[in-house]
C-alpha cells in the first residue's frame, strides 16, 4: 500500500508543491534554463530586425512618394509664376530645363531665378522642345511639350503641357 504525502511550502515569491511518494522527493523546476533564454532572446533579435529592414523600405518609399508629389506641384509652380512674371513684366521668357535637375528662368536672355527639383531626381531630355518652354509676355505658354523627370525608384513621370490653354496633365508610368 502505498501513502502519499503531500508537502505545501509557501513563501512571498513562490509557491510550491511537492508530492512525495515512498519518500522519493520529485524536484520543480523554478527558472529557465541559459539556452532557453538565448533561443527566445534570438527569436525576438530576428522578428524585430525584420520589422526595423521593413520599415526602412516603408520609409523610403514614403520618401520617394512625397519627393514626387513635391516635385510635381513645384513644376506646376514654376510654370504659373513664370507666366505670370512675364505678363507683369511684359517681356517673353523660356524655361529651360537643363543640368540633370535645374529649371532656368530667362526673360530677353538674361537670367531671372535658377529652380531647382529634388537632387536624386533628373530631368531626361526629349529632342522635341530642346528642353526649352517659351513664354509670350502676355504670360501665356506658347511652346506645347512633355517635361519628363525620373524619381529615386528610376520611374519616370511625364507633365504635359498645353499651348494657350494652360492645361497642364501629370502622368506616371514605369521604365522597363
């Protein structure tokens, strides 16, 4: 027959209960042992170097996506300021895009203001308007073309412009 004895110490951090069974003593285990702790300790190094190499990516896209939307509306800036500068003026004056990421403002040839877009961005030249927006001094833009620039991610973006209308289109699309 056998007796079992049950022994309950308590104490402010444990609680712990021991079954004896023909005076054989089963010891409890009370911690953790060095390699169970690395192991946790190097899952949670891989998980949170995952989400940090994400969030990089995240980041640099949101930059990029901002750069562009920057970039876009500065364009258009340019354009209606220019305009406008040479109707008040009432002088003609060319934009001209040049130097990878530089616009130039001229009226009669003399330089007014240098532009300037973000510096991973480049203007790619199209041989239709050699790079050139004409503007008449009733600050209406009078040469009809495609300003293209290509972003951080090499895409290229395309603003289309309209002569006399002051229509301007942005559009996107992918290089292959």
């Amino acid at each position: 027959m056998t007796h079992w004895k049950e022994l309950k110490v308590e104490t402010k951090q444990y609680k712990i209960q021991i079954n004896i069974k023909n005076n054989t003593e089963k010891t409890i285990k009370k911690g953790y042992s060095l390699v169970e702790l690395l192991v946790v300790i190097s899952i949670l190094f891989i998980i949170v170097g995952g989400c940090i190499l994400n969030l990089y990516k995240f980041h640099k896209q949101w930059s990029n996506n901002t750069n562009i939307d920057f970039c876009d509306n500065y364009i258009l800036h340019v354009l209606q300021n220019s305009a406008l500068y040479c109707k008040q003026q009432n002088a003609s004056g060319r934009l001209e895009f040049c130097d990878k990421n530089k616009i130039r403002f001229y009226i009669n040839e003399e330089l007014v203001r240098v532009y300037e877009i973000p510096k991973e961005f480049e203007f790619m030249s199209s041989g239709v308007f050699n790079n050139n927006v004409k503007i008449n001094n009733f600050g209406t833009i009078v040469t009809a073309c495609t300003i293209s620039y290509e972003d951080a991610n090499k895409d290229v973006h395309d603003i289309t412009i309209r002569v006399g209308s002051h229509y301007v289109k942005v559009k996107e699309y992918e290089k292959n």
